[in-house]
C-alpha cells in the first residue's frame, strides 16, 4: 500500500499538462494531498501550496508522488538528488512513469539504506489472458478522445460519481498511471505486452449486474499515431455499450507532434462508434465531453452549446458542469 498523505513532486515541468498526475490526484484526491515541491524553472501549478521536502514531512506527507507524465515516461536526471533527499527524510516514492525508479541505481541503494519504499505503479502484476471477444452481462462505458491528455479519466471519474451519488450501480476502472494512484488499483495498460492489451481490458471489466456501468479510463486517441493503439485495446477489449467524445477545443495539433492535426468530433464519433461496433454491434455514442478548463464559463457555455446543436448529443464539460446530463443519456440507451 502507498502511504498517504501526498507530497506532489512537479519537478520541472514545462506546463500544468505535463504534470497532469498531480492534477488529477489534487482534484480527485485533495485529502490525500499536503502540498506541492516544484524545482527551480517550474512552470506547472496544479493548487496545491508550495513546500520544501522537510516542511512536508512535518506536516504529515509520507510518499513523495511524481506528479509528471513527460513524452516517453522518463525520470530526468535532474530529478534524482530531490528524490534521493526525499528518501533522506523518510518519504518513500511513488511513480508511474515508464522509466522505473528500480532501475535507477542512486534511488535503489538509498532505498536499500534508508529502507524508503520504491513504488513503480506501471508494472503489471497480473498474468492476463489473450482477449477472446466473448460478450460479458453488464455494461460499459468508454471515453475516447480527439487527442492524448484532452480529459477521458476526468470524464470517467465524473461520470462513475453522479452515479454513485443517484445510488446506481458503477465503478471507475483506471488503465492510466494517474488514476490508478489516485484510487489504488487497476491496470497499466500501456505497460501490457501488445498482445494481452484487449485481454487485460477484459480483465478489468468483468461480467456484472446487468444494470451495473464500468467506466472505464480512456488512454490516447485513435488519431494519434503515437498511442493508437491502446486506445483500440480499450476499443476491443473493452466491447463498450457506450462511447462518450472527448475533445479539448484549444489544441492547434496533436499533443507532442506538431505535424498532425486534431480530427473532428463527427469523424471521432464515425471511426469510433465503426471500431466499437466490432466488439459489441449495439454499442451507440452517448454524448460529448469537453475540457473547457482554459475558457472562461462564458465561452466554454457557448462552445458546448454550439457542439451540442451541431452534434446532436448531450454536451458538458463534467468536472465543471457536472456529469448528470451524460449519466441521463447511458439511462435512456
């Protein structure tokens, strides 16, 4: 088990969607959260107040978290004598990066001296099977994206909470670093062997009460040549009854290739809904989710509005307007 609470590591992250973990365990988590330790050079804020390592510790932050998902998973460098001195004072470290912190030798030798706790939570511990298609009672639902890194855990998380707060049926399945350390379980999928993805999806979604969702955590998007495919993992392995769109409106390109252009939402919902139908033929697409953080309440009003009419789906953005019109439209399939 992590020992909670948090101290948020930042590092040196070049902008708050670089350091997307620690925003989503200080949105989803904030009581597991003391503060925040940001490096010189910093750009990222996620709310949290700004400690030094020894502060934190007296406040009662037991695992330093590292907060930052860079291009590739990698552990900087420059990160490692900030980590080595966390160790130091008694913090054990949590990462979901690629790179693990077991393989770093300086972090290794300090936690065998200091007898700190190394938790890599992108690592696997499950033998998963190979998909094999079968159709499972319950239902689920997906989150798919016009890009990486546009809300598809946010929107999940979102969603499983209204229905909890109805008293429905629902469980938030995580498949991503960030939400599997904010809830304490899952699957790292984009650490699963190729071909055990879909398996490991089916996995995660059992069979269940008829009436019973999974929301399951979206990861990447079909346009992006860099992690499509574990989006159609998701996809297949998944067989979900229902696709809810997610789109951030001000991205100028795909995040990371500056190449490619987002797709629209009527393309994502074709190609989406095309692959999803595979799996499961009576899959159908919910609604809209939009990250609108970056518009002031006015315009992202008038966006969703505009998406909705055109779409003709229910349109929100659930961290800020609330879930419960994209929780109506799963009742009403």
């Amino acid at each position: 088990m992590i020992r909670t609470p948090y101290l948020l590591f930042l590092g040196d992250a070049p902008d708050n969607l670089a350091a997307k973990v620690a925003q989503g365990i200080q949105d989803w988590r904030p009581e597991n959260v003391v503060g925040q330790f940001r490096m010189e050079g910093c750009k990222a804020d996620v709310g949290a107040p700004d400690m030094s390592l020894q502060d934190a510790w007296d406040k009662g932050a037991r695992t330093l978290v590292v907060g930052v998902a860079n291009r590739g998973g990698v552990i900087s460098e420059a990160w490692i004598a900030v980590l080595a001195e966390a160790m130091e004072i008694g913090f054990d470290i949590a990462s979901g990066l690629h790179n693990l912190l077991r393989d770093e030798k300086v972090l290794k030798a300090t936690s065998a001296r200091t007898g700190a706790t190394l938790h890599d939570v992108r690592i696997p511990t499950v033998a998963y099977p190979i998909a094999n298609g079968k159709k499972r009672s319950g239902k689920r639902c997906l989150a798919v994206g016009t890009d990486c890194s546009v809300g598809k855990m946010y929107t999940g998380m979102a969603m499983d909470a209204e229905m909890q707060k109805r008293g429905l049926k629902s469980t938030f399945r995580p498949t991503g670093q960030t939400g599997i350390l904010i809830t304490g379980k899952g699957v790292p999928l984009d650490a699963v062997v190729a071909d055990f993805m879909a398996g490991a999806v089916e996995w995660l979604t059992p069979e269940n009460d008829a009436d019973h969702w999974d929301h399951i955590e979206g990861q990447g998007s079909l346009w992006h040549v860099s992690y499509s495919g574990v989006t159609m993992a998701l996809i297949h392995g998944g067989q979900p009854d229902a696709l809810v769109l997610a789109h951030e409106p001000t991205r100028t390109h795909m995040r990371g290739l500056p190449d490619y252009a987002l797709p629209a939402l009527e393309d994502l919902r074709e190609r989406a809904l095309q692959m999803a139908q595979i799996a499961n033929p009576a899959c159908k697409v919910a609604g809209v989710s939009v990250n609108t953080k970056a518009l002031s309440d006015a315009d992202a009003t008038a966006l969703c509005a505009e998406i909705e009419g055109r779409m003709g789906l229910p349109t929100v953005d659930p961290y800020r307007h609330g879930a419960g019109r994209l929780v109506d439209a799963l009742l009403e399939l």
